[in-house]
C-alpha cells in the first residue's frame, strides 16, 4: 500500500448540488391550506428505529411534514431529522458563533412546529418526543459526544462531499460535488475505539492507497481527525447506524461563504 498524498487539494474542488447525491423519494403527507412557495429541502428523518430520506419541494409540503412527524411524536415516537440540502444557511453563526444546543417545550402543537421550523432554518438537528400532553424538543448543530462516539466505530463508504457558496443574505449562490466513484475509485474511512483510524483509496486497475491517523470528539461534539478533507474539524449533523452526515464552514473567504458537507454510508 502507498501512502497519500495531497487528498486535501483533491477535494477542495466539486460539482452540483448536494441533492443530487442521492434523490429521495417524494411522498409527503397532503395538508389543508397548503402554501406552494417553492422551497426544496431533502430532510434525512428517524421515527423510532427507521430511517428514511424525503424530498420536499415547497414549503406547504414542509408544514405537512412537521404536522406527521408531530403526530409520530404524540404517538410515542421518538423523532429526529435534519434538513441535508441547507441553503438558509448558517443563520446560527449568530454574534458570538454559539452552537450550543437549544431547548423547547410546549403543549400548543403550532408553537412546536414554529420552533421547528426556525431550528431547521438554523441549520441543527432536531429531536422531538411528547410526554404527558407536552413536545419537548432538542436542537444541536453537533449530535452529542455519547451518541457519536456510541455509533462511530467501524467502516464507512465515502459517499459524496458537496461544497456550497452562501451569500450575505444565507442564499446558495452555487454548489459542487465529488463522488469517488465517479472517477471509479472508492473511498472509506475505519473509526477503530482506541481512537485511531484509517483512509482507504482504491483506485481503477485494483490499485489500492492508505493513510493512518487519529479521531477524537471535542465536549461539543465536533468530530476531529486530519484525514476529513479541507478541515480538520467538523459538526456531525447526522449519525446513525446506517448514515453519517458532517459539516463545516468556512466564513468570510476570498470566495464568500463555503459549507463543506461530507456524506458516509455504513459499510
């Protein structure tokens, strides 16, 4: 095996927008007085042990969805999701940069959408159970260090990373993807629990490269490991035993505004 060399450059530059990574089918729940302001998000959601992926074309559409995934909740559900196509972006780099997670309880069902919807605005996962005629929801921008570090551990496929450019106003100006595959290579990353890790390239003609480092999580949960590309340290979005989403931002560029997302699919 060969050691690598310059994969950060190699993925600092990409096409297209995150959506097309992988498409979802579009089956959302029909609602009463629906609003057609076309707005597209592609939400990654959990309803108790299920995941699943469902893309949204306007925001009438949205409000239905948060409408069903109050209902799961007040069935007992425990409900988790997060909007992987963030194109309000970043409206939680308020003053002072806090990421700290969010808490809300109510029994008015509209008052629990309408924190929803501004948590998804900003960018965070959200998690919401019902208890005793109460929502109550949590809002992270990193899931917590015992979620990740729990489910972490093993091989993950390398699925595509997206680079979008955000103007002053949190619109997406353009975007870029990368996908290994593409190329017909492949990529994975091994997270072992001694806290060390592994890069792995395999590329046309059977050829095969490796590169070895370390990962650790930060007490807010941000993932750190010098072999993620174009940063080493990086919001994790999304974790579950089936996918991982990661972020990162760089603010004030010669370029604007860039956030880096970075998709895996469990091995």
């Amino acid at each position: 095996m060969k050691k690598i060399h310059g994969f950060i450059t190699l993925l600092a530059v990409i096409t297209l927008a995150f959506s097309a990574c992988e498409r979802p089918d579009n089956n959302v729940p029909d609602g009463n007085d629906v609003n057609n302001d076309p707005k597209e998000r592609v939400i990654i959601y959990k309803v108790g042990n299920s995941e699943f992926r469902q893309t949204l074309e306007t925001e009438g559409e949205w409000d239905a969805m948060l409408d069903e995934l109050c209902s799961q909740a007040q069935s007992g559900n425990k409900v988790t999701f997060y909007n992987m196509s963030q194109t309000t972006y970043f409206q939680n780099n308020e003053s002072g940069g806090t990421k700290a997670a969010r808490t809300f309880s109510t029994s008015n069902r509209d008052e629990m959408k309408a924190w929803m919807k501004k948590m998804e605005e900003e960018g965070r996962t959200v998690v919401v159970t019902y208890d005793n005629g109460t929502w109550k929801g949590l809002a992270y921008s990193s899931a917590p260090p015992a979620i990740t570090s729990n489910t972490i551990i093993g091989t993950w496929h390398f699925n595509c990373s997206v680079v979008s450019h955000i103007d002053q106003n949190g619109l997406l100006i353009g975007s870029n993807l990368y996908v290994p595959e593409d190329g017909g290579g492949s990529m994975y990353y091994t997270f072992y629990n001694d806290g060390t890790m592994t890069l792995t390239i395999n590329g046309v003609g059977g050829t095969t490269a490796s590169d070895h480092s370390t990962w650790n999580l930060s007490e807010d949960g941000k993932l750190n490991c010098e072999l993620l590309p174009n940063s080493n340290c990086w919001d994790v979005n999304w974790i579950t035993s089936n996918t991982m989403i990661i972020s990162h931002s760089d603010i004030g560029t010669e370029e604007g505004d860039l956030l880096y997302q970075l998709q895996f699919d469990r091995e």
